[in-house]
C-alpha cells in the first residue's frame, strides 16, 4: 500500500512538474480561482482572484432618475427570466436617465464584478459617439487612426473599428472558458 502512494505522489509530481515546465503554469491559478473555489469557468464574481489597480477618477456622477423611476414593476415574465439567466442586475436607461434598475440575489447599486462582453457594447456606444462628435472619423476608421502601434502587426493594420465592434478583425480566436489547456483559459 505505501509503495503504490508514493508511486502516485511520484506522478503527481512528475505531472506538476511536466505541467510548469510545459508553459502551463497558469493553470494552478485557474485552479484555485475557479474549480477549488466551486466554479466551473469564469465567473463575474472572480476579480478578487487578480491582481487589481485603481484608476483615478474625477467626481463620481451618478445616473439621473427619470420622473418615472421605478413606477412601474418588471413584468413577473422579464422578472422570472433575468432570474433563470442568475442576472446580477436589470437597468433601463432612456434618454441619459434611470427609469428603473433591479438587483438580484447579494448584488446591489454599489456590487462590482466583472462584465466580460458588457465592455464591447459600452466600448462600441463609445466609439459612436466619438464617430458622431468628429473626434474618429467613422466606424470604417483603420485602428491604427487612433492606435498607431498596431502598425507593424500584420491584422492589425488592416482592422477597421466596425470589424473589431463586431468581432471580425482577421486575428485566429476561439473564446473557450471551459477548456483549460487553451489561450482564453491562459490569457484569462
């Protein structure tokens, strides 16, 4: 019984050390920060699992509430399902004004997590209003117009800002959570 322990603690270590040494260190913090933790992949919750730095800001302006605010309730089918999906939040903003906003489970006004695909549709708003103000000449603008340094990169100097709102600037990506012995799962 002793010998086939330490046969096996022998491969674990062979195995860890195959593993760090094959360039997929990273996946012990990926352990740790889903699976041991009781995930399966990323999650909105795992910021606290990296290394964070703070971003100065100027005076915090808070969303103005329309006069309707929160007059009127989810309707119970919208409610039901932003519940199914394990929504953290529900907001609905018209005219630059809060007109209603519903939080989920521990989650409230002041929660923060992660928001993964929420940053390309504010990123893309953005842009818009760049395109709309002058300050970028349109969404067909190459990248480099404004990001100069993608010059030398092959895709890059080629991608328009249309292309990389859409997700289809050229570059060779598959976004994969689940697999670990992959480039989202090692850039992540």
């Amino acid at each position: 019984m002793k010998k086939r322990l330490l046969m096996l603690a022998s491969l674990l270590v062979l195995l860890a050390i195959g593993i760090q040494l094959g360039g997929y260190g990273y996946l012990w913090k990926a352990l740790a920060a889903t699976y041991l933790k009781g995930y399966r992949t990323a999650n909105i919750d795992d910021a606290s699992n990296f290394a964070q730095r703070t971003i100065r800001k100027s005076v915090e302006q808070l969303w103005p509430k329309d006069r309707r605010y929160d007059e009127r309730p989810l309707d119970p089918e919208l409610l039901a399902d932003l519940q199914r999906q394990d929504s953290a939040a529900f907001l609905v903003l018209q005219q630059g004004a809060l007109v209603h906003e519903t939080y989920f489970g521990d989650y409230q006004a002041s929660s923060r997590t992660n928001s993964f695909s929420m940053a390309k549709t504010i990123t893309t708003l953005q842009v818009a209003l760049a395109v709309k103000v002058g300050f970028i000449s349109s969404f067909d603008a190459r990248l480099i117009e404004r990001i100069p340094e993608y010059a030398n990169d092959p895709r890059g100097k080629r991608a328009t800002l249309a292309q990389l709102s859409s997700m289809k600037s050229g570059h060779d990506w598959t976004e994969n959570y689940f697999t670990p012995l992959n480039i989202t799962a090692k850039l992540f």
